[in-house]
C-alpha cells in the first residue's frame, strides 16, 4: 500500500512541475496576442448601521439645560452597485474629464501625477431600473424619547454615469 501511496505522490508531484513549466514567448508571438484592459466589479449592498445621533452641545446653559439630540435608528443601504476600472493614459484622462464637465483637469493632473490614472465609472446600462440603491431610516427620535417622528426613505437612489478617478503621488 505504501509503495501505491509513494507512486501517487510522484506523479502528481511530476505534473505539477510539468504545468507550471514556462517558455519564453518572442516579441513577434507576443504581438498576435490581445486582451482586455479593465477590471468589473459588481456589489449587491446590505449594509445596516444601528444609529446615527446628531447632539446640539451648543445650546446648554450653565445648569446643563436645553440642547439636545436627533437619532436616526435602523438605518439600511441597499440595491446593487457596478463599476468598472480602467487604466487611463493622460490623453484619456484629460478627454474623459473635459467630456464630464471638469474644469481646469490638465492642472490637476500635472500636480498631482505624471503617469496612468485609474479611473472607476459607474456604467449606465449594467444595473437595469428598479434596482437602485435605496437608503431608509426606521424611526427618528428626540433625545431619550420613545416616540418617534416617523422615517424617511430616499429610494432608486440612481448613480449612473458617476465617474471617479485615482492618482499615484
């Protein structure tokens, strides 16, 4: 049994060294191959976050009276989001910059890099209509109160065409 065990091992160790060999490719080779450039990323959110309390400090008198707070409790974020991710060269940046309405782009840039800039855009067809992202809050309250003034909702929250861009320092 042993030796069937020993013989198993071999092989398998044999043709893990025989698939992770590499040859060398010649630039004529390497000019035939294509690709492509980007990466998609694709999130369904559900995020939820107990409370958010906003307090008013400013307002207390020397006793400690007045002021106060708002809570916000229960609430969600959810729907799904898209993005892709691209490699821009300075050219495709300060285009893709000028056609989304970005003033003075090619100042920026010089500042703040002088190679390729990542670009993160949320497409305009991926996420069909309907899925939005949608944000609700379950109950509003004052200071300690159990009573609630009621909830707010923004739904079909829709950020298509949004465009975001990354530099190296």
């Amino acid at each position: 049994m042993q030796i069937v065990k020993t013989a198993i091992a071999a092989a398998l160790a044999s043709f893990a060294f025989s698939a992770s060999a590499m040859t060398p490719i010649q630039d004529a080779e390497l000019s035939t191959v294509s690709g492509q450039d980007g990466v998609s990323i694709a999130a369904n959110l559900n995020i939820k976050i107990d409370s958010f309390v906003y307090t008013d400090t400013d307002a207390v008198d020397a006793n400690g009276l007045g002021g106060g707070s708002v809570s916000f409790n229960g609430i969600k974020v959810n729907g799904l989001i898209a993005a892709n991710i691209d490699i821009l060269s300075k050219n495709s940046f300060l285009m893709a910059a000028a056609a989304a309405g970005v003033t003075d782009s090619g100042t920026f840039y010089n500042k703040a890099t002088g190679g390729d800039v990542v670009q993160i855009a949320i497409p305009q067809s991926v996420v069909a209509d309907g899925h939005y992202l949608n944000v609700s809050v379950d109950s509003i309250k004052m200071g300690n109160s159990a009573a609630s003034f009621g909830s707010v909702a923004m739904n079909q929250i829709d950020m298509r065409g949004t465009t975001v861009w990354i530099f190296a320092h």
